[in-house]
C-alpha cells in the first residue's frame, strides 16, 4: 500500500468509530446493531440479540449521554487486515 492509501484506510477506520459514537449518542440502536455481524458473539458466548438488550438497556437508562467520543489524539495502526485504534476517550 502507498501512504495516501493508507492515509485512506485510517480516514475510513476513524469514520466508522465517529458514526459508531454518533449512532450510540442518538440512541438509534439499529444503526449501533449495523455495526455487528449477525453472527456477532462476545467472549462470553452472548449473541447479538444480548447486545440488542444491552444498547437499549443504556439507551434507556440515559447512559449513552456523554459517550460523544474524542478522536483528536487518535492513532490508527495498519497490520495487514487489522486496525488498532488508541486512544479512545469520551
């Protein structure tokens, strides 16, 4: 890859985090759910339905006000298929 591809690439990775937290702020769940496979599982086995539960568990509760996040001093790493994003703070 050339660096203005790069450059692209960690552009696209930072876009998607920003509507991730855009989507979290407004509290539109479908569009949070967008971001997941259906076949998303956590490390406890839980499914995507159980990630449904939860954004509209905090939705509800109002916990999802101030989670409008700081991207300013955000780095993207490239390695291979893999994005590492650090840090991440609200």
């Amino acid at each position: 890859m050339n660096p203005s591809s790069d450059d692209s690439i960690e552009l696209q990775v930072l876009n998607v985090i920003k509507d991730h937290s855009d989507a979290m702020v407004s509290g539109d769940v479908d569009a949070l759910l967008s971001f997941y496979a259906e076949d998303w599982r956590d490390n406890h086995d839980q499914r995507r339905v159980f990630l449904k539960y939860n954004f509209e568990r905090m939705i509800a509760h109002e916990k999802s006000q101030g989670r409008k996040i700081d991207l300013s001093a955000t780095t993207v790493i490239l390695e291979g298929d893999t994005a590492t994003v650090s840090p991440v703070t609200h």
